[in-house]
C-alpha cells in the first residue's frame, strides 16, 4: 500500500477565512456560534448559530459561491489529474429556498454536480468527480475514498472539498427534531442539551508520499488509515453501544495497520447532543479500555458545519499534530461522566503523534481517519 | 481480484425485474409502477408505507437485488456495503419538506419529512432493514454518468472496505415545476462479491476498464441498456 500524505489544506469556518485564524481563535477559546441574523428565528427552538462572517451570496445567489471563493482563494496548486471529491449534504439549498419563495432560479444549481464544476473552474481539476453524501460524515468518507485510490495505486494526487451552509431549511428541521440547543451547544457536558449548527468549507490535497517529494511539496501529516461503518439501527439516533463507530475506527486501525493504544488523541464528532456524545464515550471506552485518551470537540466553538465537519476537523487535526495540542472544547463546564480526565475547557497537550478523528451521520453512518505527524526524515 | 454479481434488482417505468429470474431488464417510459410491501417484503414491514418516495424507491431496488443474491433473510448484522448514485436524490423530499416550513414560519416544519431531505437517509433504512454495517453512501457524479455507481462499488470490494457491496442508481423524476433535462426515472442495484471462482447463480463477472467502462464477462458497456445487453448475450 502506498503512503498517503496531505500537502494542502484550507479551511473557513466561523472563527475565520484561514485555517491558521481558526486554530488561533480556537486554541484561545472563542466560540463562533452568535445570534442568528440570516432568516427569522421566533419560529425555531434555538435563534444561534455559527456563520462564516459577511458570506453573502455570490454570482448566481447561492452563499456557496461564496464560501467556496473563500476556502479556495490562494489554495496550492492542484495537479490537474487529481481525482476530485466533494462532500455536502444540501450544497446550494439557499437557491431551493429562494425558488419556494417564488423566486426564479437556474434549477441546474440543484444538483451537486453543478458544485463539483465550480470546484473544477477553480482549481483546474479534470480527473473524475464525485459528491460524497454520507450525512454528516460526508467528509470523512469523502477523505477516505481518496486516501484509498491513492494508497491502491489508482491515482497520485486526490483533492477533497467539502462545504455546507448555515440554512433556514437545515436550521428549521433540527429544530423540528428538537436537536438544537436552546443556546450555545456543550458538547461533552454534562447538561448539554443539543447542538448549534454552523457552515464552514475546507480543502485538502492527498498525495502519493513519493509524487509529493518530487514535487518538493511539504508534507502537513500523513493519513495512515480510514474506516467506515453502519449502526443498523436507526436513521436518526445513533446506536447506544457505538457499534457502527467501533467498526469504523476498528477498520481505520486495520489500515494503518497499528493497535488502538498507538492513539495519541481524538477529534470527536462532539455534536452537543445527548445521545452522540454518550455514544462516543461509550465507543471510545469500548476501543481505549481505562485508558484516558485526551479527546475534544469543535463543535462548541464552529457549531456543527455537517458535510463539512470532517474536512474541517481533519484540517485543524493538522495544526493539532504540528503543536501537540487539542483546542479547548468550548462550553464545557462540567465533563459527561466517563469524559472526565479526557475533555477539558481548556486546550490538553497530547503526544502528538497519532490523532483519530470521528463523525458520525444521519443514515447511521459513521466514519475515521487515523493522522499522523510528520516525522523529521 | 475478480467481481462477481450474484444479484441485481430494480423498478423502473418497465415494471420490477430481477436477475437471477432472467427478467429483461428496460428503463420503459411513462410513470413508476405502484411499489407495494406485499410486493417486496415476506413478512410486515409498516415502516415501507410511511417513506419518502425517493427512500421507497432506493429501498425496494435494494431490496429486489439482495433477494436476487439469496441475502434478504438475516439474523446477524453483516459487513454489506452500499453506494447509490443519485442525480436529483430527495429533491422531491427537500421541496415538499420546505413547504412545511414557508406556510407558517418554521412553526410547522414536519420532523418526519426532515429527516428524510438527505439523499443517504434510505441507505439507513436499507441497513436497518436488512442488518448492513458495512460502509454506505450515496453519490453525486457530473452529467449523470449513471453506471458510475458500479466503478464506485468495484472500488469498495478492492478497497477491502467490505466483502459485499450492494451498488446502484436511484432517481424519482424531475420535480414537475423544476424541470432538469435527462436521466432515467427508477432504481436498479447489484450485489457485488469479490472471489476467484464465480459463487453459484452468478450473473456475471464484472470490472471496470481503463476507459470508463463497465465490462460484464468481458463485454463493455456505458450504460444499463448495455449492460443488460451483454448478460443477454446480444450484441
């Protein structure tokens, strides 16, 4: 199997239009989750969510547009032969609300193929294109398709893009679901009481470790595995005993071909909601045994971004390699029994050498990764 | 490593077919056929009833190709894995949900709707349905390659990411107000096994070549009339 490495990653979130203004403010504790200013909230459960500040739609009406600009903007070069992946749940869906609303739309932008072009104008990409949709671990997966085309040999050069929005449609079903928090959601704590949506966007370049040398392309970390499993259980509500992410990160162990006590640390899923987080926990216990392994969550700071989360976890998973530390896991108070010694409001120094990164989804689905640091050769 | 399909299923505008009984397989033109549980499921299933269209859909092809492949009855949850390509996925659900929400501000959005505006939510019914734990999703190709489904699911079985991969395509028809040109209404999946020797009843050994076809026992082909075409043995 070839060796997978990441040359390039990009990311927008809430606390910023750069990965490195993200790490900052995320190492620092702020929380990017603020009044809701994009549509009417008195109808909804929550009237907060994390917004990627002044997005407003670009050409066509779609934030999107936007939002891919942003994440983007100032990328590295992509080869042009790179496989291309994108991963969003509903892309476009402001135009769906604008076309409901009587407004008239071009109903081509209703379908995820019209993102993957926009990707392709702006990055100059024309190897084959495909949306990963696996629910809100879209990412994840979409991360692991191409890390396992470049590791089989299909391909030298894969460039993951995920992106999702802040939407009324998305925003009123969680509400409806009674998903949401009533305020700024709290993942891992105990009283946490639902999740905050958020909308970011990231992009990471894969490659073929021999390909990113010659190229003299600098190698962020490696993807050393990556695994993905079903619950069999229910569409919505993840399984309690975590079966579908015990196999996930079973898999993800099996292909970097290393035993569960090599992790250094975990970026979680860590949606704030009451039965994620307890499956976590559970599932975490299930693979760690009594060990305290150091874990966090973004999601109390960029809210939860669904299609994009694994992208852009995995990105600050980079900034968590390179410095030995797990951003805070903002809104903590008081840890969920069973995280206690694991989480913490403050950001945990780690090891720094093997970080596994979490997200599960809707459908049951669940998806890892396995990063590693980049040793000195 | 050699692939081999033991089961296909589908529902197009032609009627529901299966492979293994050598049904024809056509895309047929005019409305979808009524998919009713009695038709596709042995014992009560009252779930079935309540899904979205596009979910019921997914399902039932699902549903046809696993009975195909002998693989509907479990007691077990198995290592399976699906992929469905989709062009317009739950857009009819996305619409009819979204409804709910513009008629009274949000007061009224329908959470049963809801959780079914993500394309990938039938893979979970799927995987409930018939004990799946092997990785699943849905995908979005460019232009509606519509036999991508099978490169994607091959890739799967090399991958190792599962020992069987369920793979097809699922799409309803363009909403009536929001018309998007191409594209075959219905669903077909095949059961993929990877194996050097063909398991008994199969229907064919299947790859994907260099080219961007699909070659069924060595015949190639670019879309589900030639697929259908090469196990029929007309050229």
């Amino acid at each position: 199997m070839k060796d997978v490495v990441i040359c390039a990653a990009s990311a927008v979130t809430a606390l910023g239009d750069s990965l490195g203004e993200s790490w900052a403010r995320l190492l620092r504790g702020e929380c990017g989750i603020r009044p809701l200013e994009r549509f009417e909230t008195s109808g909804y459960f929550s009237k907060v969510a994390a917004c990627v500040p002044d997005l407003e739609p670009g050409r066509g009406g779609s934030r999107l547009t936007t939002l891919l600009e942003r994440t983007l903007g100032g990328f590295a070069e992509v080869p042009p032969e790179s496989l291309l992946f994108l991963a969003t749940t509903k892309g476009e869906i402001d135009l769906l609300e604008l076309e409901r609303r009587g407004a008239e739309i071009d109903p081509r932008r209703l379908l995820s193929e019209t993102v993957l072009g926009e990707i392709r104008r702006r990055t100059g990409v024309k190897g084959p294109g495909v949306n990963v949709n696996a629910a809100c671990a879209s990412a994840t997966l979409a991360l692991g398709r191409g890390a396992a085309a470049i590791a089989c040999g299909d391909a030298d050069a894969a460039l993951v893009v995920c992106c999702d929005l802040v939407s009324e449609f998305v925003f009123s079903g969680f509400s409806a679901l009674k998903a949401l928090s009533s305020d700024r959601c709290r993942p891992f704590d105990a009283g946490r009481d639902g999740l905050s949506l958020g909308e970011g966007g990231a992009a990471l370049l894969l490659m073929e470790r021999s390909r990113a040398d010659r190229e003299g392309r600098p190698v962020l970390c490696r993807l050393l595995g990556w695994g993905a499993a079903g619950d069999a259980h229910h569409i919505t509500a993840p399984a309690r005993d975590g079966c579908g992410l015990i196999l996930a990160v079973k898999r993800a162990l099996q292909v970097a071909g290393i035993e569960a006590q090599r992790v250094d640390g975990i970026s979680a899923h860590g949606t704030g909601t009451v039965f994620n987080d307890l499956m976590e926990l559970t599932a975490f216990r299930t693979l760690f045994g009594d060990r305290k392994v150091p874990l966090h969550s973004v999601k109390g700071a960029l809210g939860h971004t669904l299609g994009a989360a694994g992208g852009i976890e995995a990105a600050l998973a980079i900034r968590s390699l390179e410095s030995g530390l797990l951003p805070p896991t903002v809104g903590l108070r008081h840890p969920e029994p069973g995280g206690e010694g694991c989480v913490s409001a403050e950001a945990l120094t780690f090891p720094g050498r093997i970080l596994l990164s979490t997200n599960s989804g809707f459908g049951g689905i669940n998806g890892a990764l396995l990063l590693s640091r980049e040793e000195a050769r | 490593m050699k692939i081999h399909v033991t089961g296909i299923g589908w529902v197009t505008a032609a009627g529901i077919g299966r492979g293994r009984r050598r049904d024809l397989f056509a895309w047929g033109t005019g409305e979808l056929p009524a998919l009713s549980r009695r038709e596709l499921f042995s014992d009560p299933y009252p779930r079935f009833g309540r899904l979205d269209d596009f979910s019921r859909l997914g399902l039932a092809g699902i549903a046809l190709a696993l009975a195909d492949a002998g693989l509907d009855a479990w007691q077990q949850k198995r290592p399976i894995g699906i992929v469905a390509e989709t062009r317009l996925g739950c857009l009819a659900t996305d619409i009819a949900y979204f409804d709910t929400v513009v008629s009274d501000g949000g007061a009224l959005a329908s959470p049963n709707l809801f959780a079914y505006t993500l394309s990938n939510t039938f893979l979970g019914e799927a995987a409930i349905r018939f004990g799946l734990t092997g990785p699943a999703f849905v995908a979005n190709s460019e232009g509606g390659r519509e036999i991508e489904c099978l490169r994607l699911g091959i890739d799967s079985l090399r991958y190792g990411d599962c020992p069987i991969m369920v793979t097809g395509r699922c799409d309803l028809a363009p909403p009536r107000n929001i018309p998007i040109p191409d594209g075959h209404a219905g669903a077909i999946f095949l059961v993929l096994v990877g194996g050097e020797e063909p398991p008994p009843g199969s229907c064919g050994e299947i790859a994907w070549d260099s080219r961007g076809f699909a070659t069924l026992d060595g015949v190639a082909a670019s879309s589900w009339e030639e697929l259908a075409a090469a196990r029929s043995g007309v050229r």
